[in-house]
C-alpha cells in the first residue's frame, strides 16, 4: 500500500472516531452490549428489523479510536442490509482485518471499511475492530444474548 493511500485510511478512521456516525439510542430496538475488556471498549449497539432487513441501526458507548470509529462505519455500511448480506460482509472484515487480502467482489463489498486494513499488523487491535461486528451479529442471530465479550 502506497504512504498516501494510508494517510487516507487514517483519516476515515480519525474522522469516524471524531464524529461518530448514528450515535444516538433507538427506542424500540433490539439491544445488545459489547465488551472488549482487554481495551476498555463498551458499546450498546441498537438494531432495528424490517421483517429480513436492517431498517436502523445505531450505537453508543465509549472506547478508543479504532473501536469507535469501526462501530461508526459498521452502522453506516450495513444500514438497510439483509442479515445475509451482513453476514457476507461481517465475513469480509474479520478477513481483512487478519490479514487475509480481500478479494475484488470483497473490496467492492468492504468500501470505505478497508481503511481498516492496516489493524492485522497489530494483533492486539484486531478486538477493538471487531467488537462492533460481534455484537451486531450476535444482536441478528437471536435477541438472547444481550451481552457479548471479546474474551
Ligand atoms: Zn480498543
């Protein structure tokens, strides 16, 4: 990756974790809480379902930059998804962020998601990137578990 194409990854990151997008809480919504303890990063993620589909979805909480800044772009990207279609891209990120090299249909479906790729460099990072990831998934598979941890 050239110097510029990761200067401007880290802006999206730092701009995300800046100003997070859809922080804010949705009334009647399905609620699960995430937890990565090895960081400090605690998230409520708020999911709303339209019959198979992502009708809103939102998060609060607080954490560091790359935990926030990844629940930011999560909400903004699978907003009016199919949980299958969710699922697809929740596969894409947990490949790119641990270093697999995302195939072009994956890149496509990733977006502004890969400026994520430079955190399978660091190992101890890669769980504040996918906290977000894990909760959403745990908040579309069933609405039991309202509380997911990293550990
Ligand atoms: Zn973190």
């Amino acid at each position: 990756m050239t110097d510029v194409l990761k200067d401007l990854y880290q802006q999206v990151i730092v701009d995300h974790s800046r100003k997070p997008r859809n922080f804010r809480v949705i009334a009647d919504a399905r609620k699960v809480e995430g937890h990565n303890p090895l960081c400090g990063d605690h998230l409520d993620m708020y999911v709303k379902m339209d019959g198979d589909r992502i009708a809103d979805i939102s998060f609060e909480g607080s954490g560091c930059a790359i935990s926030t800044a990844s629940a930011s772009l999560l909400t903004e990207s699978i907003k009016g998804k199919t949980i299958e279609e969710a699922e697809a891209l929740f596969e894409a990120f947990h490949e790119l962020v641990t270093g697999v090299k995302p195939r072009p249909e994956e890149r496509r479906m990733l977006g502004k998601l890969e400026a994520f790729s430079g955190v399978c460099d660091y190992p101890t990072r890669v769980k504040c990137a996918t906290l977000a990831w894990h909760t959403l998934r745990a908040a579309l598979r069933d609405g039991k578990h309202e509380k997911v941890s990293t550990e």
